[in-house]
C-alpha cells in the first residue's frame, strides 16, 4: 500500500506542474483585467484557458506539450495579438496608450526569431515583387538605386533557423514558403505534392495556421470542373477515419461555404454526416454550427446585450412577429452599406405585414457601430467583438451579409443569397 501510495503521490506532483507559461505584461493604466489563450486546430481557435489580471500581469500555465501558434484575447477591450509556443515560456510586454496597444513586444527567443520570420515574410510578399520591378530604372551608381538593390538583396536572405533549437519555427517557415506562397520564380507545388505533404506531416500541421492556405492553393490548382476529384483524392489518401482526415474534411466544408460553393458543400458535409466512426472535436463543431442553421432548424437563441437599440424585448425568441429576418451584418461591409438603403426603403411595408428585421453587427468599432444604427429603425445589437463574436461559430457566419428567415417560433424558413431574395421570399415588391 505505500508504494501504491508513493505512485500517485509521484503522479500528482508531476502532472500540477505546467509544460510552460505565457505571460504578458501590460501597463498599469491598461484597463483589461480578463485574457484569454487560444491554441489551433486548423484554422479554428481553441481556448486554452482564461486567467484574470494579478497587478499589471497576466500568466497562463500551459499543461499539455504545445508547439505552434497561440493567440491571446482581451474580451472587454476587443484586442487580440499572436504568438507561438516550442514548448517553452513565453513572455511578452504591451506598450499601451490607455487602452490602445502601440506596440507588442516579445521578450523569448521564440517569438522574437518568429517575429523575424513572418516580418521579412510580409515584405517578400508585398515590397519585394515591386522594387525589383523598378530597380532597372535608377542606377546602381546612383543613391537610391544603390539603396534599392542593397534592400533586394537583404530582403532575398532567409533567416538561419535552428531546427533542433526552434522546430517550430523551422517547420513554419520551411512549409510557408514551399506551399502557401505564388511566385514566379519558385515551381508551385504539385497536386501530388501536396497530398504527399498533407498526409506525411506531423501535429505541427493543425497548429502552424498553414493548413488552410494549403488546401486553398490545391483546389486552386485544379480546374473548377476537377475540384471535387480532387478532394476526394485527397480525403481518400487521409482516410476519413483519421483524426487528420476529418480535420481537413472540416477544412474543405468551411472552405466551400465562405467561396459559396453550395453543391460542394452540401455534398461533404452529408459525408460529415455518415460518418460512422468517432468524430473528432474539430469535425464536430463544424457538424454542430452547421446543423444550427440548416432549413428547418430552430434557430439558436440569442439573448440581446443591455446595449440593444429600438426594443425591450430580452432575446430573439421573445420577438413575436409571424416573421423575423435576421441579417449579420457590419458597418465596414460594403455590400451591406448597399443593402442597408433598401431595407429602409422597404420597412415600412415589412412592419405593415408583421415582419421585423433584426441586425446583428460583427462590428468590433463602437463608434463606427454606433453611428450606423442611429438611423436604422429595426431590433440592432452587436457583441462589438468582430469575428471573435459569438455569432461567427453558432449561426456559422462566414461573410456579411448574411441572412435568415425565421418563423414566429424561430424555425428557419429560408436562407436568402441576397437582399432581393429576402423580398422575393417575403411577397414584398
């Protein structure tokens, strides 16, 4: 007995001790007290944990081994910065203005290497193309052409990574550059390349944020007319029994709903649905937000915040009217700053056949919120989170805008492409 007892006692210690820490500082005057860590999965954010302000600091523990990108939200002020973990503490400190971050600063080598990379990464993509297209015109005798080429030359460096000291970072920018970037210089990929790739990597694939960008550019290289063979290549190669092929099944179906490619999207998420095997967290929560807002559905409550503009009505649900419509939408989209007018137009006609619109805005601007729905006369409320707002996974929101009509009980009966839809629907000219 005590050496059973020895056992757990030895088990317990070793697992109240975390693989690392995360902490950041900020300002005293920084009003945030609550932070939360995101690891990924894909393309998806996973709450790692939630920690509350001790002094001007906040520390995560962090118990799993982790290599990959993280992210650290601030809910109450709607800021949000990325960093990556090897597994290692991290630490970070933000130059903040009151409650505007000037600068972030990453005090571990990681981060500090990584900043580096994704750097010289951003201006490869955007500055390096256009100044060796204009270099030919300045002489390199000259100052400025001089500076130029001195500047295509140390933007055409790579930064030397220790692969064995910093693998994550290593295999990012590695992965990065062989398949995610278009270039005229470098020999893109092949299908085949890409599938090999996919299948042969390991965990570092659902944390890096490359996955995504990777299957995009595979369908991107098959014509329109050869897009579904090529993901059942792909599917089959992964086996759809596999955590990583579910994963990327997940992937494809987000994928062919934010490009509008309904008979696609239609067609993978019934294989989601046939399944029979276990399904991963990942190709469950797609499964789930999907199954939010299919016809039919009982649109998921929402429960308006204390901000809610021209109603004292607490949730969606409480709204009574034989018909609701419920548009996502935002006051920096374009297409919905066009669609705004018309519904305007037509409200009054809307109300007279006891329809209501109700707005929920992906703004995370008060302001720029704020100053929009002054003149909008139906139920508006908004989160004021951006993307990060709960919206975004419950009603599966892709784009803005978006919308639904629902019943007087909250059954979805109909899911317009388009303001015009919506009108058709209705019986309204």
């Amino acid at each position: 007995m005590k050496k059973l007892s020895f056992i757990i006692a030895v088990s317990i210690s070793t697992f109240s001790f975390a693989q690392f820490s995360v902490q950041v500082e900020a300002n005293p005057n920084y009003s945030a007290k609550e932070a939360i860590l995101f690891t990924l999965d894909g393309s998806k954010d996973i709450i790692s944990s939630k920690e509350s302000k001790s002094g001007n600091i906040w520390k995560f523990k962090v118990p799993q081994n982790y290599k990959g990108m993280m992210k650290i939200y601030f809910p109450e002020i709607n800021y949000s910065f990325n960093l990556i973990s090897e597994n290692k503490d991290v630490s970070v400190k933000l130059t903040t203005t009151s409650d505007k971050v000037e600068d972030v600063i990453y005090l571990d080598q990681a981060n500090i290497l990584m900043d580096e990379v994704q750097d010289l990464q951003n201006k490869n993509e955007l500055i390096f193309p256009a100044l060796v297209q204009i270099k030919d015109y300045y002489s390199p005798n000259s100052t400025f052409g001089g500076a130029l080429r001195n500047e295509i030359d140390r933007l055409g460096k790579t930064v030397s990574i220790d692969a064995q000291k910093n693998p994550f970072v290593y295999y990012y920018n590695t992965n990065y550059n062989k398949y995610t970037i278009s270039s005229s210089v470098v020999k893109p990929p092949t299908q085949t390349e890409i599938v090999d790739f996919i299948s042969k990597s390991g965990e570092m694939l659902e944390t890096s944020s490359l996955l995504r960008p990777i299957l995009v550019n595979y369908l991107n290289a098959a014509t329109n007319a050869n897009s579904e063979q090529a993901v059942d290549t792909i599917l089959n190669k992964l086996v759809l029994e596999t955590p990583r092929g579910q994963t990327v099944l997940s992937e494809f179906i987000d994928i062919f709903s934010a490009y509008g490619m309904v008979s696609l999207k239609d067609k993978y998420l019934t294989k989601a649905k046939d399944l029979k095997c276990t399904i991963n967290t990942r190709l469950a929560k797609t499964l789930k937000s999907n199954a939010n807002v299919e016809l039919g559905a009982i649109f998921p409550n929402y429960i308006f915040s204390k901000s809610v503009t021209n109603t004292n009505l607490k949730s969606i649900a409480d709204v009574k009217n034989a018909k609701k419509v419920i548009m996502f939408w935002a006051s920096t989209c374009s297409h919905c700053e066009k669609d705004l007018p018309i519904i305007l137009g037509k409200y009054t006609t809307l109300k007279s056949n006891n329809v209501e619109v109700i707005g929920l805005s992906l703004d995370s601007d008060k302001t720029s919120y704020d100053n929009k729905v002054k003149a909008l006369p139906w139920i508006n409320d908004s989160e004021l989170r951006g993307w990060n707002s709960s919206y975004s996974e419950t009603y599966n929101i892709t784009a803005t805008p978006t919308y639904f009509i629902l019943d007087s009980n909250n059954k979805i009966i109909a899911k317009p492409d388009s303001i015009s839809d919506v009108f058709t629907f209705l019986g309204v000219k």
